[in-house]
C-alpha cells in the first residue's frame, strides 16, 4: 500500500476525533479518537464528487427495555455485563461510526447534521463538526480504505456502567482514506488501530449516545482490520 502524505500516527484531537474523532474517531488519527465521527457545519460551497456513500443501516439505538435496564447494577464489572445492555453500547458505537463516515464524506449532506446528532452529543459532536468544517474548507474528505471502512470500533471491555452512563474500551480501526475532492489525490492512505475508551450516556429518551472518548496508549499502523 502507498503512504503518500502525512501518517496518523501520534496527535489527537481534543475532546473528540474519528477523543471519541465516538470518531475519532474517527478519518485520519487526528480526527477521532473514540468513535471519533463528524458532521457537515456548512454545505455552501462545499466541493462536489461522484463518491458513492453507503446509506446507513442504523441510525437509531432502540431505548433499553425494561429487563435490560433493571439488570445494570451501580456499577457493574464486564463479567456481569448484561448481554442485552451489551449489546445496546455496541450498536449505539456502530450508529456513531456509520454517522462519522457519512460526515466526513463529500459531497455533503445537511441531513448528516441531524444524524450526527441522534448518536453523539456534547463537546463531542461540537468538536467533529467543527474538525470536517475546516476540512471541507480546504477541499478535503474522507473515503473508505482498502478494507472498505472509514471507521470501525468493537467493544472490548465495560469498565463501568449505570442506568445512565457506561465508560467502555473499545478496538477502533481507522480505515480511511483522505484525498482532495477535487483531483482524488490521496493525501493519507494509512490504517491505523488503537484501543479507544468510549464515554457514552443514555438520555431521557433512553437512547444511548457516545459522549466522549480518549485513545488509551498508541497507535499502530495495520496491514488488516483488527478489530473484527
């Protein structure tokens, strides 16, 4: 694979990615940090492409039901972990990593705005958005990489979770690709994968959402996705 410009491997964004560029995040290493994402600010004047963009297949978490929410204890080690509660934290990561993708893409999408924001939050969802505005400004987004993701996390490990917020770590791989939209140039082509602790909290609707997220140590360049 070619290493054109630029590798991902040390700097991180705050607070966000793609800190979760939740995504970083999320895009390149200095993006997302926990699921690290981002969506659009502003569409005038953003560069057009013909890049074909998967439309999500999760855009919500469904609330915990009942049972699910009862088992969570004050806080709970990973051995006890609800396999239903589990579940919903995964699922509410896997919506975040797919609204980052559609974010960062070009062309832009208003809709990606609301998106983003059914599945993150906070300081969070302010920082990614504000990270792919500054991109888009100078004609740059991201695609999928040789392993046909931008963004990818998988739940490790729950360090402690209530009825309202759960501090898990997760295996983020980092798939993209970042080029100029109006040439394709690819300005950095590398896959990385670091362990990610991702902050998310249920609101009053019941869905879970990542709040934050920080890379816990370094990031490794991959030849292959590690986080399946």
């Amino acid at each position: 694979m070619t290493r054109v410009a630029g590798k991902r491997g040390g700097s991180r964004v705050a607070v966000v990615g793609l800190s979760l560029a939740l995504v970083v995040a999320c895009g390149d290493d200095d993006e997302p940090n926990a699921a690290d994402t981002s969506a659009e600010v502003t569409t005038s004047g953003a560069p057009t492409s013909t890049e074909p963009v998967p439309a999500p297949t999760t855009t919500t978490v469904a609330p915990a039901t009942t049972a699910a929410a009862s088992s969570i204890a004050a806080e709970t080690v990973p051995g006890e972990l609800d396999p239903a509660v589990a579940a919903q934290l995964q699922a509410a990561i896997d919506a975040y990593d797919v609204a980052y993708a559609l974010a960062t893409a070009a062309p832009g999408d208003p809709s990606h705005v609301d998106f983003l924001a059914a599945t993150t939050d906070g300081d969070l969802r302010l920082g990614v958005q504000n990270a792919i505005a500054e991109r888009r400004a100078a004609g740059q987004a991201l695609r999928p990489g040789p392993f046909g993701v931008v963004l990818v996390q998988r739940l490790e490990a729950v360090e402690t979770v209530n009825e309202q917020e759960a501090t898990v770590l997760t295996c983020l791989f980092n798939g993209s690709e970042r080029y100029v939209v109006e040439t394709g140039e690819v300005l950095d082509d590398s896959q990385v994968s670091w362990q990610n602790r991702v902050v998310l909290q249920r609101g009053e609707d019941g869905h879970w959402r990542v709040h934050a997220g920080e890379r816990v140590g370094d990031s490794s360049e991959v030849e292959a996705n590690p986080c399946t």
